[in-house]
C-alpha cells in the first residue's frame, strides 16, 4: 500500500484491513514492542480476531456500540483497540490520571459497553464500583479475567464493511474541565492520517518510538500510520529522557512523536551526541508550543527532518512546518496542509483578511463528527462561510505572513485583556525565555481591581541561577511595552502539564498569591 497525498484521496481503506494484509505478507516482521514482549504481525491479527469475535458474540453492534479502556499503553493494550475497530466497536481510550469524578463523567458520556483496565487505572476508579461492566487487563484490576472472556485461539469474526462516516474513537481531551466533551473521530478521519503518512517514509522497514499515552491523539496519529504501512511500533510508557536516546538507538528508529517538553530534556542531556540516531527520518511534534530555539537545536544536532503539526483534536485544518526546510520560519506553526483551508475570524464570526489577527478556524476531510451526545457544544464549535461549508473553531488566535505561515498568538481563553488592552502571554513568555537563567516559563492573567486583568509569570530557574523574582521581573518590564508589563513573578520548580506536556494554566492562576 503506497497511497499518495492529495487533493483528491484514494479510496477509503479500514486500517485493520491494511494491518491482515501485512500479517499476509510479513507474518513474522515485529508489530508491536514493549520492552521484552513482542507482537508479530501474524499474532497481532489473530489476537485482533478474538477480540472483534468476543464483542460479536457478546452482541455489540458495528457503527453504533463503545468499549472503553482505562490501561498503561501495552501491546494488549494496542491489540484490544485494533480489535474492537475490525469489530466496528468504537473505542474511547481514558487517561489513568483522571479524578474518579470525571473518570465517572468520562463513562456516563461514552456509554461503553465494557470497560478494560489495568493497574494503572486503579486510582481513576476510586473506591466506588465502575457503573460499568469491567474487564481486567492484569490481575490487579477489578471485573473478569481478560483471558477467560477472550475466545479462544483460532476464533475468527464475521466480517464486517467498516463505513468511514462510522465513529472510529471518542477522545477525551486532557485540557476538559467541568463535564468532560468525547471528541468523537470517524474512520474516514484516521484514514486520512494514513494517506498524509505516505510523505513521511513509513513502510514495512520503519521503526516509530512513542513515548506518549495511547489515549492521546498526539500519539494516535502516528501510531496508527505506522502500522497501516507495516512498520514497528515501539511502545515507552513511561518516558525519560535517556531512556528514550536508548531506546531509540537500539532499535533503529526511524520515526517519532514528541511534545515539546521531551523534546526539551532530550537535547538538555549532557551525552546527546553519544546516541547513534542517523536511523532517523522523520521525528514529529504537535500539541503544544515548540520554541523557535528549540527547533533550531533539534534541527542542528538530530538526524533527519523536524516536521510540526498544528491543529486539534476535533480536526479541522492542519498546518504543517517542515523545520529543516524552513529555518527562518521557526517562530511558526507552518502552512496550510494541502487540501486543508485555514482561515481567520473576529469576535462576531466575520472573515478577515490576509495579515490581521483573528480567531483559527479550519476545514479538511480529517473533521470531528460532533462532541459525543452535545449538540449544542458541537454546533459553538463550528464555524460556517457563506457557501455552507464548515470548519472547525480552535479558541487559537493567529495571523498569516506574507509567505502564508501561521504565527499563533495564544489560544483566546488565555488572552489577558488588562485596562482595555490586548496582551499576549507567548510574547512575553517569548521574552523571558531570552534570559539565561530561565528553564521554563508561562505567563497567565490573574484578577486585578485596578485593570481588570493583569499578566503574571511563573518560572523554572536554570541550577545555579541566582537573579532573584524581582530582578527578572524588572528585567523583563524594561523590555516590553508599558501595557505588557507584569505584575508579579513566582518562582517554582516545574509547570503542572498534562500528560502530553501541556501547561496546566488554570491550576497557575489558582496557585498564585500576590505578594504583599
């Protein structure tokens, strides 16, 4: 399977088609890896069949019914998705770090018809029993022994049409506050992951190291390219910066997917050079902002191309960044996708034009089908031109270049507006990154009675830094503009991210204590 990216897409093809024609080919060639346990392509697709024959005979329907697992990201782990979607079964794949409030939120929205966990998930199911019937991945957690409700070796599915409008997975985004939304993705919308794969040299022979969680869609969008070309995943769930150059020496990588903050202490680690990486071809990020010097020092010192994805997880368009094709474009997020429309709104939905700074909206074939059961929430999602066609709002504010690169401001719940006037925290934390001593950096808006609103920084020193708050702060107020300078300046050891490596803003904004 070679498809090509375009305009006009190849037909639809089901990814658990492509992955039994692989194990046809390639019976023998590694799938999936885990440290020591290893799944070849022709026992993955076996596994794959007793799953989607166990949910049949337990009378799930295709296109319309959900599992849900809550588990540490495994080659079971990965095998149990696969073979719910050669099922038609939707999957909605939970995060172990949520609270027992919202995991019951989580399971109350997806409706899923069983629920598979591990150890892992101990600590999202609380004390409570799960409202719904449970499935254990390991002998640690609670429900049936996953081996005695798999059928046993040899059983096969009845074959089922996998339709693209059908729901592919329900991800529950790490940034949900409140009622949790289920971001509901079709199988029309991973193929056209796949199809754009074609670009980045996945094959039979490509090995793609992910370090991130199998709930993320950060980490969906390589993984399942990879082996809908018949590559190696390599699967670290737990990730550390030397660990990973190990790992990703040892087994030839040629791909992966990083967020910024790994990416970070990666290249922080005083024996980089030491790791064989000339493997490498392509290495991914999206999901958070990646720093300009940042991408320079991957793009200097690691092998192969640096390719940034921007977009969200509810679809829409995508822009992409080549950064070893573009170093003087690193302050972007790239351009347009082919074949997707990005465009930019004000406050009251009307289109602006090309060098103004509005509100990111987008269009392609790779679009969410709604939040799950929301309606309403979908519908404040969507954008509509004047044609008719929809797009997908991202809460991001940007502006175009002149050569067509997204600069992205902030997302727009994060603007500060202090005494009437706009402020963006990326150019302030921009700033602030320019000073030696800083590690890390996020600027947020805490409540003032004076303005309003009024811009605040917290900051991880570099060891041995010895500025004190004060004298930073003073720093940084004598380089920016009256209206941008901060009110206050924490010190702290780290951000509060999320798995993904997104700052935790809200949980700054509720930490800070004015000085007095």
């Amino acid at each position: 399977m070679s498809p090509a990216p375009s305009s006009d897409p190849p037909p639809f093809r089901a990814i658990t088609d492509l992955i039994r024609e692989h194990a046809q080919a390639r019976p023998q060639r590694a799938a999936l890896i885990q440290g020591d346990a290893q799944l070849d392509y022709a026992t993955l697709d076996r596994l794959m069949d007793r799953v989607a024959a166990s949910l049949q005979r337990d009378g799930l329907v295709p296109g319309r019914d959900a599992i849900a697992i809550c588990a540490q990201a495994s080659p079971l782990h990965a095998a149990l998705f696969l073979g719910a979607l050669r099922a038609g079964i939707a999957v909605a794949p939970l995060a172990p770090s949520v609270t027992p409030q919202s995991f019951e939120s989580m399971l109350g929205d997806a409706k899923p018809r069983w629920l598979f966990t591990d150890a892992a998930a101990l600590d999202a199911l609380g004390d409570a029993a799960p409202t719904v019937p449970c499935i254990a991945l390991d002998d640690h957690a609670p429900g049936r022994a996953f081996d005695a409700w798999l059928l046993a070796e040899g059983a096969t599915p009845a074959p089922v049409a996998v339709r693209p409008e059908w729901p592919f997975n329900i991800i529950y985004s790490s940034g949900t506050t409140g009622t949790p939304k289920g971001i509901v993705q079709s199988h029309g919308m991973r193929w056209s992951h796949v199809d754009r794969g074609a670009t980045y040299g996945y094959g039979p022979d490509a090995v793609t190291i992910l370090a991130t969680p199998l709930y993320s869609n950060t980490t969906l969008v390589v993984f399942f390219p990879t082996l809908a070309y018949g590559g190696t995943v390599v699967l670290m769930p737990k990730f550390d910066a030397a660990g990973y150059l190990e790992l990703a020496a040892r087994h030839r990588a040629t791909h992966t997917m990083l967020v910024p903050v790994q990416y970070q202490r990666i290249m922080a680690l005083p024996g980089f050079e030491r790791h064989d990486l000339a493997s490498f071809r392509y290495k991914f990020c999206t999901s958070a902002p990646f720093a300009a010097a940042l991408k320079a020092d991957v793009v200097e010192r690691w092998p192969g191309g640096l390719i940034e994805f921007y977009g969200m997880t509810e679809g829409g368009g995508t822009c992409i960044l080549a950064a070893h094709e573009h170093p003087t474009k690193l302050h972007t997020v790239g351009q347009p996708a082919l074949g997707h429309d990005i465009r930019l709104i004000d406050d009251e939905g009307r289109e602006l034009p090309s060098g103004e700074t509005g509100e990111v909206v987008g269009h392609s074939r790779g679009m969410m089908l709604g939040y799950h059961g929301r309606p309403a929430l979908t519908a404040d999602a969507e954008w509509f031109d004047p044609t008719g066609k929809r797009f997908i709002r991202t809460g991001d504010i940007g502006r175009f270049d002149a050569d067509g690169f997204l600069t992205l401001m902030d997302r727009k719940k994060d603007l500060i507006i202090s005494g009437g006037f706009n402020i963006y925290p990326s150019d302030l934390e921009a700033v602030l990154r320019e000073h030696p001593a800083v590690a890390d950096v996020a600027v947020v808006g805490v409540a003032s009675a004076q303005w309003g609103e009024t811009p605040v920084a917290f900051v991880v020193r570099e060891t041995d830094a010895d500025i004190g708050a004060e004298g930073l702060m003073q720093w940084l107020n004598r380089r920016v503009g009256k209206t941008q300078r901060i009110a206050g300046l924490q010190f702290v050891t780290e951000l509060p991210r999320s798995a993904i490596g997104k700052v935790l803003k809200r949980e700054l904004r509720d930490s800070y204590v004015p000085i007095a």
